[in-house]
C-alpha cells in the first residue's frame, strides 16, 4: 500500500491563497482545493481542520507576504511620502502580475463576509486595520524627518492611502487600461506629495 506524499504546509497555503483569490471563498469547493493543492479531502481536514481555518490562514499569508512586501517597498525611499507616492503607482504598473491582489483580497473578504462568517469578517477587519498602522508608520517618519507638519494625523492620512490603494485595485479589476490605471495613481499620490512641507 502506498504512503501519501509529505505536504509542505507553506506551500499548500500559498496554493490555496491564489485559489481563494481567484473564486472567493464561498465558490470555492473541497475539490477545488483537492485539484489546487494535490491533496486528498481527508489530508486537508487532517491538515488545517476547515474550509474556514484554510482560509483564514491565506488571509494571514496575505497579510505576511503580499502586505509586507507592499510595506518594505514604500521604505525603500530616502523619502516616506515619495515611497508613498511610487507605492501607489507601482501597484497598478504593468510589472506586477496581478496588481489587483495586493491588497484587494482583504477588503473583498470583508465584503463579502456573510452573517455566519463573523471569525473571517474579524480577522479581515484586524489585518486591515494591521497594514493600516504600518502605514501610519510611514507617516510619522516623514514628520519626524520634516516632510509633513507635526500637526499631520497618521492615522487619518494612512486610512485614507489605504482607502486609495483599495480604489485602485477595484479600478484593476474592472479591466481599465494601464494608461487609464497610472492615471488615476498618479493623481492619488500627487496628494500626498502635494503635503509636503517647503
């Protein structure tokens, strides 16, 4: 009798995490998974418990991988705001491959919750709110390096980057033209460049 193969967990995550990208939560099936992940019904119930738990462990996955990656490349500049700005156009630039799912995943989770997916519901909110504050972050090195007054809300300013990078992706998914996307993400950080002090 055959011994099933060893699974690598990290790798069945990554799988499922662009299956549920793809189809959303409630349209994708055990068997979808099954196909996804190369993996038997039973393996994966043995594995993560639930649909639900799979799930909410792709949210996290989006969270450490897609979100951080997002974070580390406004760092990168000299400059938090001009990081800030190049972010915004970086995500709708012909060289990502699916710039839509950098941080869309997370918004359309929360919207798509229903009244029985509360726990998925709470941990979209918490991972927003988590990419959030490490936005507000950004802010406040810049008014600490003299870029924005000291008056400048972090808080405010990176709930309001966060509401146009979810813009930007649902503009992404509509299917508008590079030309088109660029547009609109160098119009959303010209604001943000436009507040910084002379």
């Amino acid at each position: 009798m055959s011994r099933a193969k060893p699974y690598n967990r990290q790798k069945a995550i990554s799988a499922a995490h662009k299956l549920f990208w793809r189809k959303g939560y409630h349209a994708t099936s055990i068997n979808d998974l099954v196909r996804e992940l190369k993996m038997k019904p039973g393996s994966i119930y043995a594995a993560f418990s639930s649909k639900e738990n799979l799930f909410l462990l792709t949210l996290e996955h989006h969270l450490n991988d897609n979100g951080a990656r997002l974070v580390a490349s406004m760092e990168n500049d000299e400059s938090p705001l001009t990081g800030l700005a190049d972010a915004l156009k970086n995500l709708v630039s012909g060289e990502t491959e699916s710039p839509e799912c950098h941080v869309c995943m997370l918004t359309k989770s929360l919207l798509n919750a229903t009244i029985n997916d509360k726990l998925i519901a709470q941990k979209a909110n918490e991972y927003i709110g988590v990419m959030e504050q490490r936005i507000a972050e950004l802010f406040d090195k810049a008014k600490s390096m003299g870029e924005l007054p000291e008056t400048a809300d972090a808080s405010f300013l990176a709930r309001q980057y966060h509401s146009d990078m979810t813009a930007l992706t649902i503009e992404a998914q509509r299917g508008l033209s590079e030309s088109e996307l660029l547009r609109s993400a160098e119009a959303r950080a010209s604001v943000y460049l436009a507040m910084r002090t002379p």
